[in-house]
C-alpha cells in the first residue's frame, strides 16, 4: 500500500449502534416514509413561500454575475440592476443597444447618480478613448 495511504476498518456494532441513535430523527431518507410530525413541520416552513422562497440560500433574487449585481426581473430573467435602475430613472424600457455606463467606474455602485446613458457600444467605447486620451474620428 502506498505512503500516505490506509485501509480503513470496519466499524464495530457499538459505533454503528451510536451513529444510528444520532441519525434517527434528524434527516428524511429516500425510500422511508415521513411522520405525521415531520410532514407537518415541513408544511409549516414552506406555508406562503414561492419556490424560490423555500430554499435556505435564497436571497431575495439579487445576485453577482460578471462582477454586476444582477436582479430578478417579474418575469423570471435576470438583468443587471442598473439597466433597471436607469429604466426606472426614464419610465420606460432600454432597447438592447443602449449602454449603462458607471461614472466612477464602480460596476457595483448603481445609484442613478453614478449612471450614464449611451445609444450605443459605439458611443461609449468613443467616450472611454477619449478618456484615457487616445486618439479618435471625430
């Protein structure tokens, strides 16, 4: 047998015995039947709750995707929170060419005040040359 490597032994019945006292109660298995207790426990957590809603990791439909906080929109997709931000900002929805442009350059700052709209990839990227100081058709 490799260095480093060892088989292991089998456990004794004492130590099955307390691994099974631990267990009993504490995990629903697939193949057993749940108990009337456990049934109704269970009903009570998830009673009013979306789907979404009855999983322990869910946080409310905000996340980090690519570095942008991304949002749950109502119809179920996900859209970076500033492009709704600056939709809510004008009343209306941005066309796909539209670019939210982040003032300070903070891609998690999304308050309206550090947003910028550009028709286009084009116009921003000009905006972003012009920045650094290159050189561009004017």
């Amino acid at each position: 047998m490799p260095k480093g490597v060892y088989e292991r032994k089998p456990f004794t019945l004492e130590t099955r015995e307390k691994m099974s006292k631990r267990m009993k109660g504490n995990t629903i298995r697939l193949g057993h039947k749940l108990t009337k207790e456990q049934k109704e426990r269970k009903s009570k957590a998830h009673k009013g709750k979306t789907l979404r809603e009855q999983n322990g990791q869910w946080k409310g439909g905000k996340s980090i995707k690519g570095g942008y906080v991304v949002v749950l929109q109502p119809g179920g997709k996900y859209q970076k929170e500033s492009r709704s931000v600056m939709e809510k900002y004008l009343e209306r929805p941005l066309t796909k060419e539209e670019v939210v442009h982040h003032i300070n350059e903070d891609i998690l700052d999304n308050r309206i005040e550090n947003l910028r709209l550009f028709k286009n990839k084009s116009e921003h990227t000009t905006y972003h040359h012009k920045l650094r100081g290159y050189k561009t058709k004017e």
